[in-house]
C-alpha cells in the first residue's frame, strides 16, 4: 500500500497522543508502585471462646502462622472466622497512617487497634473511613507504630477470596484512593454508555440482539460494582446493604443467560454453527432458572442453586469460546468481534480462579484488570454491533435495489417506478410534470427472427440509450415487455415533445436489425402532461393511448395526448424517421 506522508503537525499529534498514553500508564501503574510500609503478619483459625489478648499472647509467643502481608494470602473457610495480626516493621514511621485490605472481601472484618473494636465492610455506611475498591482503616493517633493490628475475618457465606495488606500514610492513601476512582468511574462510564447506545438501537431497529448485549453488560457492570464496592461508596446504594450475596449470584447467572443469548444472535449460530445453538440455549435457560432458585428463598433450591452455579459457569464459558471459535472458523464475521472482547474476560476470569486456588500471590492488580476488560470488551462488542448494523444495512440496499429494478435492464420495474412517480405526483406545489409511454416497434418480428437472446439484448441497448438521455432526476422504468415509461418533472409539453424525438432519434440510430430487409429497431412514444386531479394512472392511460395513435400514424413518432394540446402545442404527432416503413 502506499504510504502516507507524516506531516508536522500529525507527527506533534501522534506524540502528543503517546505522552498521553504514557502519562496515564505511569499515574495508574508507577504511581500505586510506591513503597508501602514494610509489614510482618501472621494467622490462625478463629475458635468460640477465643479472645483478642489470647490471640495477641499466642502472637507474642510464636504461635500464629506466618505469611507476607504484601502478597495475597488465602485464609480458609472457618466455621468462626480467622485471626489475622499485623505488624509494621522497622524503620516506623508515627504520622498518620491507612490500613488497607485489597481486594475488599464481601464478609465483615473487625479491627482491633483502638479503644473499641470497629467493623470494616463494604456496605458499611457509617461515618468511618471508607476505602474504594479496598477496606480502609485509618490507625488512631495514639497507637504507637510498632504496636500489632489485629483483625478477625468474620465467617462468611462467600467464597474466601485472597487479600493483601498495605500500611500508607494519609497522603498516599488518598492518591491510590483517586487513582482508583478514576479508573473505576471511567470504566463503569463506558460500559454504562455502552448499555444505553444498546438499548437505544434495540428500540429504534427493532432488533432484540442489542437488548441482550445491553442486559448482559449491566449485568457485568453490577457484578463489579458489588465485588469492588463501587455500588456502596462512592454510589451510597444502601437499598442493596445486606443483599449483595444474592445480587451478585443472580448477576453473575443473568450474565450469562445474556452473553449466551446475546452471541447466539450475533455470532448467527443458526447460519454457522446449528449444532452448538441448542446448547447454548440450554445454558442461558439453565442460568435463568438457578436465578429462579437462588431467589426462591426456599433452603434446598438455594443449596442447589449455590452448587450448581460454579460449574455451570466453567461450561458455560468454555462452551461459549468454543460455538464462537466454531462460528469465526466457518465464517462469521462478528465471531472474531466477540472473541476479541470475550478471550481476554475469559483470561482474567481463569487467573483470578487460579488465584483463589492459592496460585499467583503478586498479580493483585487482576481484579482492577478485570474491571478494565468489562469496559474494552463493552468497547469491542459495540463495535462489533455497529459493523453487524452497517453490513445489515448494507444487505437490505442491495436487496432493495434488487427489488426496485428490473433484472435485465436494470431500470425501474414497474411497481417501483409506479410508487415513486405516486410520491412525485402527490409532493410539492402544482408544476408541469410530463409522462412518457415507449413501446418498441416490431420488438415480436426481432424475437421470431433472430431469438429471444437477441431481443433481451436490444432491450438492454434500449434502456442504456433512453437512461443515458434523460436527465438523472427523470424517472425511468420497464412498465413490462418492449414498454418504457419516463416521468419527465417540470417539462411542459412542447419541451416533452423534444425530448420524446431525441428518445425516438437516439434509439433508431442503435442501427439494432429486425429482419433481413434492413429494418431497424424504432419506438413509439405517447405524451401525457399532467392535468388537475391526474394520478399515477390516469396519466399512464392517456400517454398510452397516445402511443397508440403514434402507433397508427406509421411508428418511430411522438404523439402527444389531445388533452395536453394548448394553442402552442401542434402538430400533435411528430415524425421522427421517415426511413421507417
């Protein structure tokens, strides 16, 4: 391909576009890359009649479990929860510090630093200070900064899902806190933008896929926003306090009731992969009827609910990947639009699941990735509709040029020509609008002598002929067998008679033979002028019968309509070739 020339001013705008990029990777990436304080911690599991002083004395005496507090740690699944202490280590610093716990766990943390033990939850409203995307604990002024921190897990319904712990001071807390937020809020932007162009181009289209598309990004958004807290500070959602356990199961079974139903239609799985659409189906109703079960509230159903749900999930992502891989493999386009969104998501769901397992302690950063990817994927998918939207457009103009034209002349057929001379005729102020009716001479002698091939032949000389001397805003048509009819708009009738003899002229000098004593293909043209009260059809009778009396006069001449006669308009027939016999 030939390339483009970079001039200065695109070249000072390419670098600035990379300054941008760079500047904004630095400020979410290196700027939360800033060294925390050193800690040391240590754990067990909580039993009933443990206390906060037998904890802390079986610290002091090394008996707790050690691990690093700046890697993710996984605490397991206790009946009465987990003790967790931590303690900062030297050089200390006495100035105002934050503990932070990341990701922030769906169950209650209790803290006891203070001079009252204090409750850390994502839906906690109180005045405290409150973390985004994180639990955030500010040490009070007077405990000494090597003085350990002792939390406890309380148990919880959720999955136990690993944490890492930083201690900052006030002012770098408060950055990484707006660094957070502001890519949290970009990324719900997006997707929630995403969602309303959906829904408005399912209303408008009429097309259930972007309703889908819409329901299956809402959902992902809701899920993120519960998992990261974002729905209860800075959204200060209360209505879901206490109801997140059951919002997000059902959010995360919707999502994929949707992204089922959603790529079923996209990726045209009826067309390209019929085998896998009954699967697919049956996953996004099996989703839907554990959401059924999960909110049923009945304990069995919940119970199967809750065990159903996580391997559901791992089918229905590799079973997703796969119809579209299928799909994308025997030609659907928009299967490569939602592997490019999906494969990435799908990624970052595995490395969090192996996280949960234990494995990968420093890649703490997946869970704001994976807020990220719902956002790029929003991105792909409704690039992926708009090209699904254009190419859907594109197929119905070829379609209904196919079905406005004649398929040998590839001039107006004669229920599109009829439609729009209605519209020409019914639109605008009242003007001189004139109609003419050709009929080729001798058109059943051409087919008899030299076959029907040489007659769809000349028919297509013909319209070339007329098309190419009429004005591109009259209206030509195939009315049906040799019969041409051309709407000429604002022509009075004297004008029409002239353009009526370049049409007869032109299409005589095709020089086209009809039998073998050198007569020549002609037409016969009738004038019709619009009149008050005229429609699409009166005004084709009276221009045919006018044809008809150019047809009696000799052929290859122009009549106009005795109705259309004024005091300047006469002869009313006109002979164009005396060589026709």
């Amino acid at each position: 391909m030939e390339r483009l020339a970079t001039t200065p001013t695109t070249a000072r705008r390419r670098r600035s576009w990379c300054g941008l990029v760079l500047g904004l990777l630095c400020w979410f990436g290196l700027g939360t890359a800033q060294a925390a304080t050193p800690l040391n911690g240590a754990w067990r599991e909580a039993y009933p009649r443990d206390t906060p002083q037998t904890v802390l004395s079986e610290y002091h005496a090394g008996l707790l479990k050690s691990f690093d507090p700046s890697l993710l740690q996984r605490f397991p699944q206790g009946d009465a929860g987990n003790w967790v202490v931590i303690t900062a280590q030297p050089p200390w610093d006495d100035s105002a510090r934050v503990l932070t716990i990341y990701p922030a766990t769906l169950g209650t943390v209790t803290v006891f630093g203070g001079a009252q033990p204090q409750t850390l939850a994502l839906d906690d409203f109180s005045e405290s200070l409150h973390g985004h995307g994180r639990l955030a604990w500010q040490l009070p002024a007077g405990l000494a900064a090597s003085a350990p921190i002792l939390l406890k897990f309380e148990p919880s319904q959720t999955l136990s899902a690993p944490v890492r712990f930083h201690l900052e001071t006030a002012g770098e807390y408060a950055r990484n806190d707006a660094r957070w937020l502001v890519l949290a809020s970009a990324c719900f932007a997006v997707m929630l933008t995403m969602v309303l162009m959906a829904l408005s181009f399912a209303l408008m289209l009429r097309d259930v896929t972007y309703a889908w598309y819409a329901g299956y990004v809402l959902c992902y958004a809701l899920i993120q926003g519960i998992q990261t807290g974002f729905v209860f500070h800075p959204m200060e959602w209360q209505w879901l306090s206490g109801m997140a356990l059951l919002a997000g199961s059902a959010a995360v079974a919707l999502s994929v009731a949707f992204a089922s139903l959603f790529m079923m239609r996209f990726c045209e799985l009826q067309r390209y992969a019929p085998l896998l659409r009954v699967p697919v189906t049956a996953l996004a109703v099996g989703m839907i009827q554990l959401v059924l079960m999960r909110s049923s509230r009945i304990p069995l159903l919940v119970d199967v609910a809750q065990l159903l749900l996580n391997p559901l999930l791992m089918i229905g992502a590799v079973l997703l990947l796969v119809a579209a891989i299928v799909a994308a493999a025997r030609g659907s386009r928009q299967a490569w639009f939602f592997l490019a969104g999906w494969t990435p998501l799908l990624l970052l769901t595995a490395l969090t699941s192996a996280q949960v397992g234990g494995a990968l302690p420093r890649l703490d950063w997946l869970n704001d990735a994976s807020l990220a990817g719902g956002a790029f994927e929003a991105v792909v998918l409704s690039i992926g509709l708009a090209d699904r939207a254009l190419r859907l457009r594109h197929d119905r103009d070829i379609v209904r040029v196919l079905a406005d034209h004649d398929a040998l002349t590839n001039v107006l057929n004669r229920r599109a020509w009829t439609e729009r001379a209605s519209t020409l005729l019914s639109g605008g102020p009242p003007r001189p609008i004139a109609l003419l009716f050709l009929d080729l001479d001798h058109f059943k002698l051409l087919n008899d002598r030299h076959g029907h091939n040489a007659g769809d032949r000349a028919l297509v000389a013909v319209a070339k002929a007329l098309a190419a001397e009429l004005r591109p805003t009259d209206l030509l048509g195939r009315y049906g067998g040799e019969e041409f009819v051309a709407l000429l708009d604002g022509i009075p009738a004297q004008q029409a008679m002239q353009v009526a003899t370049r049409l007869c002229r032109r299409v005589h000098r095709l020089e086209i033979p009809v039998s073998e004593d050198s007569l020549l293909l002609s037409v016969s043209i009738g004038i019709a002028v619009r009149r008050e009260g005229d429609d699409v059809e009166s005004l084709v009778d009276r221009a045919d019968q006018a044809m008809y009396d150019a047809k009696l006069g000799g052929r290859n001449r122009v009549c106009l309509h005795a109705d259309s006669l004024t005091p300047r308009t006469s002869p009313h027939l006109h002979v164009v070739e005396k060589r026709e016999r």
